[in-house]
C-alpha cells in the first residue's frame, strides 16, 4: 500500500476513529457493569440462593471486557499510525481473545434474562423464606439473606410476596412451618405499618380487610432492576461486538496491505 | 341471656392432613344468633376433639354474647384505623382463630383450631336461651365453603419456557460474527503472507532498480517515509549516508 497516498491517510483515519469509539465505549461498558454489579437495589442474596447468578459473571466479565477494550483501542490507534504489522498482529490476537470474553458476556446476560420468572423467586422465597433448619453453613447463610431482603421489600417497598399475600395460601413454605397460619396468614411485613413501623391495625390484616395489608406483589420490584440491567449489559455488549467486528475487518484488510 | 354459637360441619375431610392448617374461614354475620343444633330443642355441644374436627358430627366453635344490635357500627368504616378494631369485633366471628387450644392440655372451654385444607365445611349460627338451655332460634346451613389445597413449592416448575427473541437474536448473531471475524482474519493473513512471497521478488526487483536509479532519486530529493521497506532502506544506506554528508 503506498504511503502517503489521501486514500490511505482517509482509511487510517477512519480506523482510528473506530478505534476510539471502541475506547470510549469500552469505558462506558466498564461503568455500566459496575453500577450493575455495585447492586444498588440490594437484590443480589435473591438471585445467589437460586444458583442463578451468572447475570453477576457477566458483569463482571463486562467491566474486565471494558477496560481492556479501552487499553486495546489505544494499542490499535499506535499501531495503525506506525503502520507496524508486529504491534497489528499483536492487536488481533489479544481482540480475538477480549471479543470472545464479550461474547460469552452478552450471550450470558440474554440467557439469563429469560430465567427471571415469578415462578423462580417463589419457588425460592417459599423454600427459604424464615427457613431455620440447620443443614449446612452455606444454606443457613442463603436463608438469613434471604429472609432479610425479603423482609426489607415488604417492608419498605409495601409489597407482598411475589404475587401477593396468596402465595403463603396456596403454597406450603418454610415460613408456614415455624408460623400457623391463625396468627401468621402471611408475615406481619405485609401489613400496613404506621410511621413507627407497627401495624395499623393487627387482626384487620390478618383478616385481609382491604387497606390494612398490602395486596401487590413484590415481583415486577425484583425482576425489574434485574431486568434493566440485564438487558443492558446484553445489548450494549452486543452493540459494541458488532462495531468491533467492522473495525476488525477494516484493520485486517490495512494489515494485509501493510509491505515489510 | 343468650349466648350464640357457631356449628361447623366439615364434608368430605381430606384424610392425609399432615397438620397444614389453611386460613380460617372468616364468618361475617349481621345475624347474630347462631348455635349448634340438631334439629332437635337442645344445642349440639360436642367439641373440635370429640367430631374430629367435624367429621362426625356438627361440633361448636364459637359462642358469644347477644350484641347489641341499637348502636352497630358502619361497616363502610372499616378503613378507618380508630374504628376498625371495634367494627371487627362487633362483626366478625373467626373460625380457626385459636392455634393453640389443641396443644394444651389444660385447656377448659371451647375449641376453636384451624380448619383442615381441602375441605368443604357448612356453617350455622343457632340462638341459644342459656337459662333454659334450649335452642330459640337457627340458621340454616350454609352453602359449603372448601378451603384451599395446598401444594408444595417443589411442584413450581422453575423452566422459563420459551425463549425470548432477544436471546436468539443476540446469541445466533454473535455466533456469526465470530465465525466471519475468524475467516477474516485467516483470509488476511493468506493474503499477506501471499502478497508478501511476491513482494519479496518485486523487492530484489526493485532494488536492483533503485541501485540504478541512486543518482537519480538523490537529485529529487524524494521524501522518505518512516514506512519504506527495510530491505530497501538498507540497499540505500549508502544514498543517505551520502545525503548527511551533504
């Protein structure tokens, strides 16, 4: 390829220009699965007691894909100004094995993303929910966590079980075990408490009066965040690939032109 | 003075009852008057124990005084949060409202315990003369109310189904840049190692061109960029030494 030629400075150009938005996006991949993996709805006990918490490997895998695509940008930027085939052909080997990484991110987070039914958290807070059986460390850890996140929704998000106060009904559970079900129809975390955290009135919501439990599900709470965030680090990881993979081809046809 | 009672009658009782207590039916009655009773002058006495909960024979749940109907309150008030301990109370009889009278041995009086699941159960309220003992005035039965079934968590299938569209999306579209990124970049290197076999004779070619056109290129003082070949930079050696020396 003959140097200095306009047609070849354009094509350089136009590589590095690439090679930037693929830094800067590689920085924003990094922030986006931080704030996901930071889990500021404090939501992570939930999907970790179902063993379902590949959605958090592919953040992780994202911030690590981000940094690295960002250093690699630059590596490129160098390596197509000087023209050197060495530090090029070093760029497609370390971008093969990062783009790999990606797409094992992206195609994580959409799998996972159809896995976040309401039957999966009540199955889960049905079984574990105020479990006190002492069968080992790990599941006595996972019950407390998952009672104290479940107990903290209810409370604070005014919100009852995953599809409402039926699910301690129609399903036998771990908290229907330790509680009967005269007094503890469904945990008093349900009732309408009054500024003080006390409920407004007791036996109105044992009975289910209307206005003094809460009669929505906790589920759309849960699956949402869980689901924006998925789906972000699903599609944005898919956008990135998909220009890395024309930026790619580009580097590839200047490499092949480059002469020793 | 007459006290009331309610009669519950359980049909057709599940026999596997593994001690899952389902929620009390909630009996609600402007009539007040209820007790238990077999058509005959004299209320149905028998307790939860001695029916087996009903099984057998009508047994007594509850009783309580006659209210006083003059001053009820609204029942639309129940809302309100100073109200609704005293509407609840002057309205609502709890079937299965005691959860531990079964459990204690000293217990003396009437036992209300929770209800079996998947049960039906009939309700009456009688209207008893507590001087007399006999029965003043009954209900009829009411229509069967069956409790829930319960099920195990372990029967929630945890499948989420079908797929989502995104998830093929992304996954059979992935799969194929992958493949093409790969093809590319073997295409590239057979490319270049091939135009880089053929260069190699264009370059011997072309530096025995260049030996001959020394003089030549010297005078144009043609520009020479970082990026002209090595091997020809280096059969040059001799033009740029000559250079620095002018």
């Amino acid at each position: 390829m003959a140097k200095g030629d306009s047609s070849v400075r354009c094509f350089q150009g136009l590589l590095i220009f690439g090679n930037v938005i693929i830094g800067m996006c590689g920085i924003a991949l990094t922030a986006e699965c931080i704030f996901f993996v930071s889990d500021q709805h404090s939501l992570y006990p939930l999907l970790e007691a179902t063993d379902n918490d590949d959605i958090y490997g592919a953040a992780w895998i994202g911030i690590f894909v981000g940094i690295c695509l960002f250093c690699l940008s630059v590596l490129g930027i160098v390596g197509i100004m000087k023209s050197s085939r060495k530090i090029l052909l070093v760029y497609f080997i370390l971008m093969f094995i990062v783009y790999a990484f990606e797409v094992a991110s992206s195609i994580t987070a959409a799998v996972q993303r159809d896995f976040f039914t309401t039957n999966l958290f009540l199955r889960q807070m049905l079984e574990r929910y105020q479990n006190k059986s002492q069968s080992n460390n790990d599941d006595i850890w996972k019950n407390r966590e998952v009672t104290k996140t479940w107990d903290r929704l209810m409370l604070l998000e005014k919100c009852c079980g995953v599809n409402g106060p039926s699910d301690w009904q129609k399903y036998k559970s771990a908290f229907r075990d330790v509680n009967n079900d005269a007094d503890y129809p469904w945990p008093h975390q349900c009732c309408v408490m009054d500024t003080l955290y006390k409920p407004l009135n007791l036996d109105a919501c044992k009975l289910g009066v209307s206005g003094y439990y809460h009669s929505k599900g906790c589920y759309e709470l849960i699956s949402g965040p869980m689901n924006r965030h998925a789906w972000g680090v699903a599609w944005f990881g898919f956008a990135i690939l998909c220009w890395t993979f024309c930026v790619l081809l580009g580097t590839m046809f200047y490499w092949s032109r480059i002469e020793y | 003075m007459l006290p009331e009672v309610a009669a519950v009658h359980a049909e057709g009782a599940d026999p596997n009852t593994n001690g899952d207590f389902p929620l009390g039916s909630c009996l609600s009655g402007s009539v007040r008057q209820a007790v238990v009773q077999d058509n005959r002058s004299f209320p149905i006495n028998s307790t939860f124990q001695e029916t087996a909960g009903g099984q057998r024979a009508p047994y007594k749940a509850a009783s309580f005084l006659l209210p006083q109907c003059a001053d009820l309150p609204d029942l639309n008030e129940a809302g309100d949060v100073s109200k609704a301990a005293e509407i609840l109370q002057a309205y609502l009889v709890r079937v299965g409202d005691d959860g531990y009278c079964l459990l204690d041995p000293n217990f003396k009086g009437t036992c209300n315990p929770p209800l079996t699941r998947a049960t039906a159960y009939r309700f009456k309220y009688v209207l008893v003369n507590t001087s007399s003992g006999f029965v003043e005035d009954q209900t009829l039965w009411s229509q069967p109310i069956r409790t829930n079934q319960i099920s195990p968590p372990s029967d929630i299938d945890l499948w989420p189904g079908r797929r989502s569209g995104a998830m093929i999306v992304i996954t059979s579209i992935l799969s194929t840049l992958v493949f093409f990124l790969l093809v590319g970049f073997a295409a590239a290197a057979i490319f270049s190692f091939a135009s880089m076999g053929s260069s190699d004779l264009e370059m011997q070619h072309e530096s025995q061109i260049s030996q001959e056109a020394v003089p030549k290129a010297q005078g144009a003082q043609e520009p020479s960029y970082a990026s002209v070949n090595r091997r020809q930079s280096l059969d040059r050696a001799e033009v740029y030494t000559s250079k620095l020396q002018d």
